[in-house]
C-alpha cells in the first residue's frame, strides 16, 4: 500500500482583518474576518476557560481580545476594523486589549440592533 503524501499546510498571510465583537450580558464572543467576511480566528470568555457569572467580565474579555491579538499578529494583520454589538460589559475592554497587543485599529463601528418601536409587548399581569 503506497503512502499518500501530505501537502503542506499553507500559512495564510492577511494584512487587515475585521473584528466582530458580540458582547451580551453573559459572555463575549469574538470573531475574526479577512476582507471577504470568511472567519479566520474566533473566540470567546467561555472558550477562555471562565465558568459562571465570570464570563460577562470586562476582564474576561480582555484575556479573550489578548489571545486573538497574538494570533492575528502571527498571521501578520497589522490592520484592524472592529464592529461592536450588544450592551455587555466586554465591549470596550475588548477594543483596548487589540490596541495594547499593537495592532492599528482603522475603523470601530457599533452595529447593535435597535428596534424602530419593535415587536408588542406582552399584556400587563394580573395578580
């Protein structure tokens, strides 16, 4: 039987990425993007090994912003956009974590939802 020979992995090389944080009032999810929009790098407080009540930290979030930071450095993005979503506590702590690992941050969008007058809310309670 002939061994099949294994290509090598192709180190993917970006010079600027863009940066979705979700952060809710339980935890911080961020993703990483090239240009096109396909995820290159993702990650998250729960991923980061914080339990609990934990996970929606500004602290936790850092740690999270701290790790994709190194990664992407090693992909060579120098550049950045970042889009913020969602009224969580991670937000900001997220930003300043890619800002102090050195990467140049060109464009910080907030794209949270807000309603126009939205869905109708329930009817009152009657006790």
């Amino acid at each position: 039987m002939a061994y099949k020979k294994r290509s090598k992995r192709v180190k993917r090389h970006l010079d600027s990425a863009v940066v979705y944080v979700r952060s809710t009032f339980n935890n911080t999810i961020v993703s990483v993007t090239n240009l096109e929009g396909d995820v290159v790098l993702r990650g998250s407080c729960g991923q980061a090994g914080f339990k609990g009540s934990r996970k929606g930290t500004p602290f936790a979030a850092s740690q999270v912003g701290m790790s994709l930071a190194r990664d992407m450095i090693g992909f060579g993005v120098r550049d950045v956009e970042v889009n913020l979503q969602g009224p969580g506590s991670g937000r900001d702590s997220v930003v300043r974590a890619l800002q102090a690992a050195g990467l140049e941050i060109s464009v910080l969008r907030d794209v949270t939802p807000l309603p126009h007058n939205g869905c109708r809310p329930p009817k009152k309670r009657r006790v």
